[in-house]
C-alpha cells in the first residue's frame, strides 16, 4: 500500500520569511496530492492540491511542486504570517472514485512575530 | 453549505458504555469517511462509505461500527471501547463514490469529536 513520508516534523520560522515541507511518496499509481492544514482543536483543511498531469500550482502565498520521477512534492509558504502556525499535512491518493487518503506524519509550523 | 458537521464535539465513556457519533453534510457528495487520529499524529482512515454502502473496513475492532442510514448522515457507534481508543474522531465528505472515472474532488473535513474512555 501507499507510504508517505513528511519533513520536518517541526518548523520554526521568523515572521515574512519562507516554509518548505517535503513528502515522498511510494505508490507510483497515485495521482492526486493535496496538502491540509490543521489548527488546534480544528478538523484539517484543505488548503491546495496537485494533480500528477501538473507539476506546479500556485494560490496566492501558498504553491506545491511535484516531481513524479522522484515521487515526491513540497509545499512553498511565502510571507509567512503568525496565522500560518498550524500543523500541515501532505497526503496521496488515487483521483478517481471515493479519496482513499495516506497522510505524512505533519509539520509542525511555528512562526514568530 | 461547504460543511460537514459532527456531534457532539466532546465526549467520555466509560468503558461499557454505548454512544454514537454522528456526521452530516448536505453538499450531495456519495463518499463518507471516518478517521481517526491520535494526539500528535497523522488521521488514519477507518471507513469509507460509497452510495451509503460500506466500501472499505481498514481492519477496525468490531467495537466500532459504522452507519449509513442515508446520504447525508453517517454514524459510528460504540460499544466495549478500551481507553487507548481515545482520539479525535474525523468524519469527511467527497464527492464521487466508488465506480466513478471522474476526478475526484476536495475531502471536507469536520471538526471532529474528541472522545475519551474512561
């Protein structure tokens, strides 16, 4: 079955600065990866998705790469902000039908004023 | 209505008590979902519900069962749990259900209800 793996487990950044997370992935038949954001108390939030016939997305601050060759992909956060604290989850699965979602093990973002 | 809703958000149990959880959603989506995740950790899917008909068990203990009476709603209930059941249990909500070639869309998340046994 489907393994994915996620680093850093922690991350700590000053505010206006760059986050990187990475995840491998070890199905080579997934194809859609989105990225969740989870805060305290809170069920995960979406917060973008990538689809393997596309190898870059962007939505404001926040852009994912994928390299299907390698089977991994990142997460990009530019400008970080205070509210940007949170735990971020990658996941993998098969795009089509019902979401049978592998999670990473998290990150846990701290970002200081 | 972009929301999956689950009740109660808290809850304890003793160890021979029987409880439910309950989810909703009204965005007309054919696939429910409970996960459950531990403090720290990633959520790990339990069940998936595919036009109200059980598609996946990951191997859950009989002590939990889930329930899908109609589209909207999903139920899991309880019964005998042991303290190292105690989680944050998810429930989500996708559009297409199994057999579908389209792409698949967005899973929403609830909040979860956060459950202890005593």
């Amino acid at each position: 079955g489907e393994n994915v793996e996620q680093h850093p487990s922690t991350l700590s950044v000053q505010e206006g600065d760059s986050a990187v997370i990475k995840c491998t992935y070890s199905d080579s038949a997934s194809n859609y990866f989105p990225w969740y954001k989870q805060e305290l108390g809170k069920g995960p939030q979406l917060i973008i998705d990538i689809r393997s016939n596309v190898g870059e997305k962007k939505d404001q601050r926040i852009a994912v790469t994928l390299n299907k060759t390698a089977k991994h992909f990142s997460l990009h956060i530019t400008e970080t902000q205070p509210e940007d604290s949170a735990v971020y989850f990658c996941a993998a699965s098969r795009a089509t039908g019902f979401q049978k979602l592998v999670f990473g093990t998290g990150t846990r973002l701290l970002v200081s004023p | 209505d972009t929301e999956v809703t689950q009740t109660p958000k808290h809850l304890v149990m003793g160890m021979t008590n029987k409880k439910s959880l309950k989810c909703e959603q009204h965005m007309g989506h054919r696939a429910m979902y409970w996960y459950k995740q531990k403090a720290k950790k990633p959520p790990e899917l339990m069940f998936v519900y595919s036009y109200e008909k059980l598609s996946i068990n990951e191997s859950v203990p009989s002590r939990f069962s889930p329930e899908c009476p109609n589209s909207s709603l999903l139920n899991l209930h309880l019964h005998a749990l042991q303290p190292e059941d105690s989680a944050l249990y998810l429930c989500a909500s996708s559009l297409y259900g199994q057999g579908n070639s389209r792409e698949n869309t967005e899973a929403f998340f609830g909040q979860g209800t956060r459950l202890t046994v005593v």
